[in-house]
C-alpha cells in the first residue's frame, strides 16, 4: 500500500508538476519507452542466474502486500512455542515427536495458521525441536548451528533486494545509453527546421529523464522494501532461537517465551501483559 502511494506521489510531483508549464506529449516517445525497457529487462536478465531470477520474481508481488510480521502474528508465534515447550515440560520430549514430524496433522500446530503459512519458520522449528527430542546435541552446539542456518537464510533473502538495488543503478545510466542515441539521430538530421530539431532533442532527453526517474521513483523503492521485508522475516527465526535455547537451558515455558519476546522490534512486540493474557486465553 505505501508503495503504490509513494508512486502516486512520485508521479504527481514529476509528471504532474510538468504538466502545469508543459505538454504531456512532449513526454510520449514511445521508441524511448521501448528502449529503456528493453535495456532494463536485458539487464536484468543478463546479469542473473536462474536461482536469483527466480527469487526476484518469486519476492516481488510481496512488496505489494501488507507486512505479514504484525504482533498478532507474533502473538501467535510466541503462543505456539509455549504450548509446545508447555506439553514438553507436562510429557517429556517424546511426546512432541509425531507434532514435529507432521506439523500439518499437529493438533498444535494446525491451530496456527498463520505460523504454518511461513514454511521455512517451521520447518526451522520443526528441525530443532527434533534435535531435542533426539538429545544427541547440547544448547551450545545447537546455538551454534541455529546461527549458521539463520545466517544463510538472511544470505539467501538479501538475493532479491539486491538484484532490484543493482538495477536501480543500472537505470540511470541505461537512460544515457538512450539519449546519447537520440542525439545521435539529431546529428544526423542537422539540415531540418529549428523546430523539427528541438522537437528530436527534447525526444532524446525523454531517455534521460526516463531512466533517473525509474530508477530513483520506482525500482529503488521496491529494492528498499525487500530489504525491510528482509530484515523483518530474520526476527521470526531469532524469536524462535531465543525460545528454544531458554528451554534447553532449563527455563520454564512462561518465561522461556519472554526470551522470544524481548527479541522483536518495538512496533510490533506485545507487552508482558498482552502474552500473559493471550496464552491464558488460549488455554481457556
């Protein structure tokens, strides 16, 4: 939603702006159009392999979408582990073996939907509730693994954002690449009427315009909102990392969610009250 406000904003300030002393056909050079396309689909393309092309492709409808990462999200996030490290406490580590190892036909698990939608938080969770359950690795080691995979993870996410960053960059300068070829059909058109000539120049500057504008209005602010998506998915995983350890170290589920908790970003983290009353409710 912000995003398609920001373009709103953007267009109204440029084109609309330039509207009020100028005309908009001046702007409709559909040769420059198809140039700086073509250029910016060529880019990117060419500058790909098919595992980022694929992410890019695969990240770029969420941009359009409301964060996922809220504190109701959150919320049952942290009531989820609880009710885990809850029966673990109640039943031993062995009675959670057949929720880890189908978390779709969990009576836990299918209570939260929106948990089981982010497939990699729980097949994370999944696979160091199973570590426990085996007890074959102490806290410290799988502290240690935990970070390796979360590192990983935030490898593999920052693909998309920085595909769209490089691009961005790119435009600019793909904007000149079409200019410069305008001035060029200019040039060689040096006998027409002055009018004829500033109409082809005013054409060719279209390009420049074209490409700051795409990348600085429009492909930037799309790299910019992978990259907090980015950061926002990497608290989910360190929530559950935090959670997890607490446990093995001994702490009761209560307060082994607190260690989750106080890991979230202010804007979205629940008060002590809010978790309290919300796993009580729960249980109810």
């Amino acid at each position: 939603m912000f995003l398609i406000i920001g373009y709103l904003l953007i267009l109204a300030a440029s084109v609309g702006t330039y509207s009020v002393h100028g005309s908009l056909m001046a702007l409709w050079v559909p040769m420059e159009y198809l140039a700086i396309v073509g250029l910016m689909i060529g880019g990117f393309v060419g500058s790909n392999g098919p595992k980022a092309f694929r992410a890019t492709l695969k990240a770029l409808p969420d941009v359009f979408k409301g964060s996922p990462y809220t504190k109701a999200m959150y919320l049952d996030l942290l009531g989820l582990l609880y009710e885990v490290l809850a029966k673990v406490r109640k039943e031993g580590l062995m009675s959670i073996e057949n929720d880890v190892d189908n978390p779709e036909s969990s009576p836990i698990f299918t209570k939260y939907p929106t948990i089981m939608a982010h497939h990699h938080a729980v097949e994370f969770l999944t696979d160091y509730l199973r570590m426990m359950v085996g007890g074959n690795l102490n806290a410290f080691e799988i502290e240690g693994l935990m970070d390796k995979e979360i590192d990983t993870h935030h490898q593999e996410t920052h693909i998309a954002p920085h595909v769209m960053a490089k691009l961005g960059d790119a435009l600019p300068a793909f904007g000149i690449v079409v200019a410069v070829m305008g001035v060029v059909n200019v040039m060689g058109s040096v006998g027409q009427p002055p009018a004829v000539l500033g109409k082809m120049i005013g054409g060719a500057l279209v390009g420049t315009f074209l490409g700051i504008l795409l990348s600085y209005g429009f492909v930037q602010p799309i790299a910019s909102q992978l990259e907090q998506r980015v950061e926002e998915s990497g608290k989910m995983f360190e929530c559950i990392k935090l959670v997890l350890l607490a446990s093995m170290n001994g702490y009761a589920p209560q307060v082994a969610v607190e260690f989750g908790r106080k890991a979230l970003y202010s804007s979205e983290r629940p008060t002590f009250a809010e978790l309290e009353q919300d796993i009580k409710s729960r249980k109810g």
